[in-house]
C-alpha cells in the first residue's frame, strides 16, 4: 500500500500550523483591535448563543401566534 494517499497528504503542512500573533509593528499598522482574554472570549461567544436562540424561539412564538405554524 502506498503510504503518500491518505488524509495526511491532502493538505500542505503548513495549513495545519497554529496562527501567531502578529508583530508588534503589524500590530501597530492596524487602527483598532479587540483582544480578549479567554473568560471575555467565553462570556462573548455565550451570549451571542443565547441571542441566537432567543431569536429563533421569538420567531417560532410569532408564528405560532400568527397561525401559520
């Protein structure tokens, strides 16, 4: 069997690098970034969560008052 097909030789090596932080002068060139801590992060991607299902239960809610559900 030829060891060269299979899932490890379908991408380049170097699509599976981890990203780095820019350098101090890429980061100075940008106008405004937003870095958070992993908490911030956490508490950010739970409340869109919980902003995405309340959109949709509002929207299953008015159409189900609506009759057309």
């Amino acid at each position: 069997m030829d060891k060269s097909i299979g899932p490890a030789s379908a991408w380049p090596s170097d699509c599976w690098s981890v990203a780095v932080a820019p350098s101090p002068s890429v980061r100075s060139q940008r106008k405004a970034v937003l870095w958070l801590s992993r908490g911030e992060a956490l508490i950010l991607v739970l409340l869109l969560s919980f902003g995405l299902w309340a959109a949709i239960w509002g929207t299953i809610a008015l159409l189900a008052i609506g009759g057309r559900w």
